[in-house]
C-alpha cells in the first residue's frame, strides 16, 4: 500500500522561485495515493501557473479567498475540515512572519488560522540572508513552539547566485518528511544502535572477503526507528544506500571496527539492533602489499581468526540496551534461529531464508521468542521494519529516555 493512501493534503505555494520543484512534489504525493488541493498565495502565481497544479492535480486550483466556485464564499473552512495535513511549499520569508502572528490576509494564511488540529508543515526557501534574519529566525523557533512541523531548509546554491542556507529541501526529501510525520511514534525518545551491511575482511591491500548482503534490511529499520521518533545511529559496513534521513552514520569496514564502534556506543542506547551480516572469521595474516602471482608460486594460504560476536557481546553487557538480532539461515530456520537466540541470550531473533532476502527488495520475517515463532507477512523491506518496530517497541520494557546522547543533525 503507498505511504500516504488514503491522505488527505492541502499544498500550498507561497513566492518564491522554488515553486517550480512544488509541481514535482504534488506528482509525488500523488505516486504514494494522496489526494491534493492546491492553494497559492499571489506571489506564487508570479512564478509558476494555476493551470499548472489544476493539471497535475486534476482538481481545482485555489487563489482567491473570495472565490464563487465555493458556494459559501468559505474556502478557507470547506478547503481544511477533514484535511490529514497542510504542507506549505515552498514558504517564504513572508509567509512565516504571518503566520507567525496570525495574520490571515489571503485565502492560505486565512486556512492555516482557521485549520483548528490540523498539523501544519512547512518547507522554508528563501534567501539565505532572509533566513538567517533574526526577525525570522526568531518566527521560525515561534512556530515550532507553536507545533507547527519545519522541514528543511537545506543548504547550498541559490537561484539568486549566492550560496547559503535557505534553499526548499527536494520534492523527495519533503515527501519523505511528510510519510515519517504520520508514521506512529512507537519509539519516542529512544537511543537505538543499529548495524547493518556485510563487513568486510583484509586479505591485501586491495583484496577482501566480504558477502552478499546489500544493507537494505538493516537501512530500512534505521529509517523505520527514526520514523516512530528515535535517536538512531547505524553502524554500517560498506554498501552503496544513501543514509536514511536523521540518522547518524558511523561508516566501518571489518567486524572489529564494527565491534570497537558499537561497544563505543552502546552503553547510551535503549536498544541494539544487530542487522549486519558479520564475517565471523577475520584474516589473520593480510599482506601488507598486494599478493603477486606467479606461474610457478602455490596459491596463498589464508589463516582466520574468530571475530568478535559483537551482538553476544553487547547482549552481555550489564546494564546494556534491549537487544534484538537476525539469523539469515538456507536451511531449518527454526531450530537455526531459536538456537541462536539462546546462545546469544537474548529475548527475540528475527529470522529470514538467506535465499530469499540477501539482496531482494522484499523479505518475509519471523520472529523468534521464548513462546515460538511469529511470522509475519511477505513484504517490502521498508514496511517489514516498520512492523518489526511496532512488534519491538511492544516488548520494551519501560526505560527513562537517554536525552543525552549523540544524534544526527536533521
Ligand atoms: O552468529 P550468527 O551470524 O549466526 O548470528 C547472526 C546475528 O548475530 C545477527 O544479528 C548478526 O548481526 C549478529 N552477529 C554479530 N557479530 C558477529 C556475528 C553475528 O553481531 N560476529
């Protein structure tokens, strides 16, 4: 099911040059099954079309506060009542400092004034000047106190030439934004830690013995934590996926320097995630220039050392975070994972056929406890993690949030 089916969203545009990303975005909330009004201030019609929207949209587009297509003359009412959201994007400068102090002077401001508890999310664009004027910086921390959502804005070059803070976050971004602020907040106030990925193994300079894991489960978890509302680093061994949104990323490469990370860290968290498929033999004598061959020299004997079992060892910690992990078997997965849970010493073990997830963009889990096994449905990684984190935050036992500790810069 898309992330936004059954959503009701008003968007709308203030001034500003970056209404032309809006066009993209209104696509995109229509990609994940919302249904879209639009609503544009007059500066934004100077900048991109009505027709534009009421094209895309397939639905009327509205200006005017005082518009005769409503029959009440209440746009401003009929257009919010059994709304899921008004995301404003792009906002401008002006925009803020309205709504900042209840001004309802056009039909937008008007309908965020008289929106009653209908959340509204607003993508900031403007000059970076114009965002780092007190006047706004002063109205951007009055909205927040007020509940009002702020995605963004980013940085980087301006379409005024100049390079700065204040350009409108991308269309995907913003979606991706507005699909995390609906998500249940299961895990408010959480520290998780999360490993993810293969590691990797030196044999020579540029050789090394790695696996097939691609990352994708344990991404998906970070970014299915950060959606119900926790601090979330992800420890992760080489993979090619962009970090999840508000997440702190700790890129390593072999087992050990994922144990030394994690152990690092782990005493702050509520709650150890261990995703990562690690190489549990580390080479013992990698060369330290690249290994030549040659016609008449035998291959090179590799010897292994154990790594460190980095979940058993957090597990074992006293004090230490709620710990869940993942068994990947080809065969018997039942016996293989319930085993694992126990020699772990740990409560739940998520438990997959390597066949079928290492890699695939979807997975059917089950998970493991002390009273059987729980599957769960075949799904897109991505909605699996979101389930699991219900499933766990179901099990956790009630701690006092660790506001201290690191976090990602969102
Ligand atoms: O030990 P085994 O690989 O069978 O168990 C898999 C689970 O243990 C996964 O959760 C994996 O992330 C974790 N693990 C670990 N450190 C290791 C090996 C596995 O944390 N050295």
């Amino acid at each position: 099911m898309p992330d936004l089916a059954g959503k009701r969203i008003v968007l709308g545009l203030t001034g500003g040059i970056a209404c032309y990303k809006s066009a993209e975005l209104l696509r995109r909330l229509q990609d994940e099954g919302a249904t879209v009004d639009v609503v544009m201030t007059e500066a934004a019609t100077r900048f991109i079309t009505e027709a534009t929207f009421q094209a895309l949209s397939g639905r009327p587009v509205w200006v005017d506060a005082w518009d005769a297509r409503m029959a009440n003359r209440m746009a401003h009412i009929n257009l919010t009542r059994g709304v899921d959201a008004i995301l404003v994007a792009p906002a401008s400068t002006d925009f803020l400092a309205r709504i900042t102090h209840g001004l309802a002077d056009d039909l937008l401001t008007t309908l965020c004034v008289a929106r009653g508890a209908v959340p509204l999310i607003a993508a900031p664009a403007m000059n970076h000047e114009m965002w780092v004027h007190p006047a706004t910086q002063r109205n951007a921390r009055q909205l927040q106190a007020d509940g009002v959502h702020l995605i963004g804005p980013a940085e980087g070059w301006q379409a005024c030439g100049e390079t700065g803070s204040g350009r409108m976050m991308e269309p995907d971004q913003i979606l991706r934004a507005l699909v995390a602020f609906f998500q249940p907040k299961h895990l408010a106030g959480r520290q998780v830690l999360i490993t993810a990925g293969p590691t990797s193994e030196t044999i020579d300079p540029v050789r090394v013995l790695t696996n097939r894991s691609s990352g994708r489960m344990g991404y998906a978890l970070a970014r299915a934590c950060a959606e119900a509302g926790a601090r979330v680093i992800l420890v992760s061994g080489p993979v090619s996926l962009p970090c999840p949104d508000g997440v702190l990323r700790i890129e390593v490469d072999s087992a050990r320097r994922m144990h030394a990370e994690v152990m690092r860290h782990a005493a702050a968290a509520d709650l150890f995630l261990a995703v990562a498929a690690v190489a549990d033999w580390g080479v013992a004598n990698p060369s330290a220039q690249k290994m030549k061959k040659s016609a008449d020299s035998a291959p090179p004997q590799l010897q292994f050392v154990q790594n460190p079992d980095i979940l058993a060892a957090v597990a074992a910690l006293p004090d230490g975070p709620w710990c869940l992990g993942f068994a990947a078997e080809t065969e018997h997965l039942h016996e293989h994972a319930q085993a694992k849970r126990l020699r772990k010493g740990i409560e739940v073990i998520v438990g997959n056929l390597a066949q079928d997830a290492m890699g695939a963009q979807d997975t059917e889990l089950v998970l493991f406890d002390a009273h059987g096994a729980h599957p769960l449905p075949r799904l897109e990684k991505l909605q699996a993690a979101r389930l699991l984190v219900h499933e766990i935050s179901r099990r956790l036992p009630a701690t006092a949030a660790r506001p201290d500790a690191p976090s990602a810069a969102t």
